[in-house]
C-alpha cells in the first residue's frame, strides 16, 4: 500500500452534500447489489435530503487531491437498549481510486470514531465481495452471522455476511 501525500480523511460536512450526493449515486449505479437503497429512490432525492443524511449521521470522506474518491458512514443505533452499537454503512471507493488503502484509511476513521461511543461496531458485506470481506477482516470485524436473500436486485438474491468489530475487549 503505496503512501498517499495528497490524501485527506474528513467528516463530511453539510456543505459537501453535493459532492455526497454523486459519489452516492454513483456507489448505487457501479454496485447496487451492495446497498440497500436504490439509484432510482436517491436520484429522485433533493440536495437537502442529502443534507439531511449528513446531519443525521457521520460520513466520513476520503479525498485524494482535493476531489471524493471514496466514503464510510458510521450511525450510532438509536434506542437505549441497542446504544452500545454503531453501524459502518454506505462504504464505497472510487474505481480509479482503489488498491491506495483508501478502504483501509475510511474503515479505520469511523473505527476512531466510534471508539468512546459504543462497544461495538456492526456491519454487513455481500457474501460474494470478497475484498471487502477481506479488508473488514483484516480491520478486526469478526463474522456472526450470514442472512440468505438479504437484497434482491433485478430478480437476482445477494447474500449478506454479518460482521462485528467488538472495540473494547473488556466490556461485557
């Protein structure tokens, strides 16, 4: 994994909805199998629901010179009996952007983050991609479950792999 000088992790902020917004829609055309919203329902979408999404959740960005190239979403859940879990979502890299560790760099920002704010963080990954799965992997996420049929996308089922990435060890 090659040392990315001009590469910056950040937040999102309400004033990148634009740049969320086509790096969304894009991550919905080139992989639909892998989210489960649609490019249909987002394209149809105002800026401020956008917006919206990036005031209700932190989305971090991976900006290579400056332009988008890649995006991990961590959520807090949201009831008290569930408020020790976070959720990693919406993860997608740029194709001209991958194999730079971008994946890595995004996994590990909203890990950062989460830490001090829940005890675990939960994923799921389409069995059938298998980088991603490795890369979560590699990141600490353990698989705890596997849901059949979890999508269904132009007629055509995807399996989901459940992982989780316990970040305190201690904690019972």
């Amino acid at each position: 994994m090659a040392n990315i000088p001009d590469l910056q992790i950040r937040r999102l902020e309400i004033s990148d909805a634009a740049l969320f917004r086509d790096i969304r829609l894009e991550a919905l055309v080139k992989n639909p199998e892998a989210f489960g919203s649609t490019f249909e329902r987002e394209n149809a979408q105002p800026l401020s629901w956008f917006e919206e999404r990036l005031g209700a959740a932190d989305i971090f960005g991976a900006f290579l010179d400056g332009a988008l190239a890649g995006m991990a979403g961590y959520s807090a859940r949201e009831t008290s009996k569930q408020a020790h879990k976070g959720l990693l979502w919406t993860m997608y890299v740029r194709n001209t952007a991958r194999n730079l560790g971008l994946g890595r760099k995004l996994v590990a920002a909203v890990l950062d983050h989460a830490r001090g704010r829940v005890e675990m963080v939960q994923l799921t990954v389409v069995s059938e991609n298998e980088a991603a799965h490795r890369l979560y992997r590699a990141m600490g996420f353990v698989e705890y479950g596997y849901e059949k049929r979890a999508l269904k996308h132009d007629g055509r089922y995807y399996d989901e792999i459940l992982m989780v990435n316990v970040l305190d060890q201690g904690l019972s």
